[in-house]
C-alpha cells in the first residue's frame, strides 16, 4: 500500500492591503518573478511570485479578492497562529544591502553550530519573513 508523504511545501498565500506593492516588494528583495493568476482570477486581486526555476512561491491576494475557503484574514495584522515563513535563500549580503535601499527593518542572526545566517523582516503586510542563508556544503 501507497504511503502518502509530504514532498515540499507548496506555496504561502498572503492577503495583501496593497497587492501591486506587495508585489514589487518580493520582487525587488527576493527577485521573485510576478505573474498573473491563471483565468478566471483577476490579476488586480492575484498575483503570484516565481522562483528562479519557475515555481509559484508566493500567492498573493488583494483583500477583496474571492476565495475558495474563505476565513477571516486581516492585511498588516498579526498572522495567527503563523508566527512566520522561512525561505531558503542565497546571497545574503545582497539582500542585507536591498533592505538598506529599501529603508526596511532587519534583524540578522548567525548560528554558527549549523552554519546558518538569518535575516528577519516584515513584509508590507506584517508577514515576519525569516530569509535563511546556509553556508555552502
């Protein structure tokens, strides 16, 4: 019989109070490719952000935009039960220097006994970012 396993996490879904700046957001600090939704979605309540290679990281709702499980999700709110997204990232002193450009607060974090840097941030939307950094292997 079939084991069901869990193979990656899919994407993060975040309800935007301004969908077009959370958009250039990600993409000037993350360099994550915006793209409209598939049809029927609208692309002023979707936008998704893309990886490198192509897959959707981010899915980006605007606060009115419909959704197939609707729940109560207020933009620049705390997220819950959620107290933050980890992205596995690279070059961190180029995205320490983005968040200077960009006049973001940061946080960095070094654990030297598993070789990670941290840098922690919010987004426009109050989503606390962890941006991992994994020395080279």
């Amino acid at each position: 019989m079939p084991t069901m396993q869990v193979n990656a996490l899919d994407h993060v879904n975040i309800i935007c109070a301004d969908l077009d700046a959370s958009a250039r957001f990600y993409a000037a600090l993350l360099g994550l490719e915006r793209r409209d939704g598939p049809p029927p979605s609208a692309p002023h309540q979707i936008q998704w952000m893309h990886d490198r290679r192509g897959h959707p990281i981010l899915h980006l709702n605007s606060v009115d935009c419909p959704r197939a499980y609707d729940r109560a999700a207020i933009s620049g709110a705390e997220t819950g039960a959620i107290h933050h997204v980890a992205l596995n990232c690279s070059e961190p002193e180029v995205v320490l220097a983005r968040l200077a450009e960009m006049g973001r607060d940061r946080q960095r974090n070094r654990i030297d006994s598993i070789g990670l840097t941290q840098v922690f941030t919010l987004d426009p939307d109050g989503v606390l970012l962890e941006l991992n950094f994994w020395d080279a292997q």
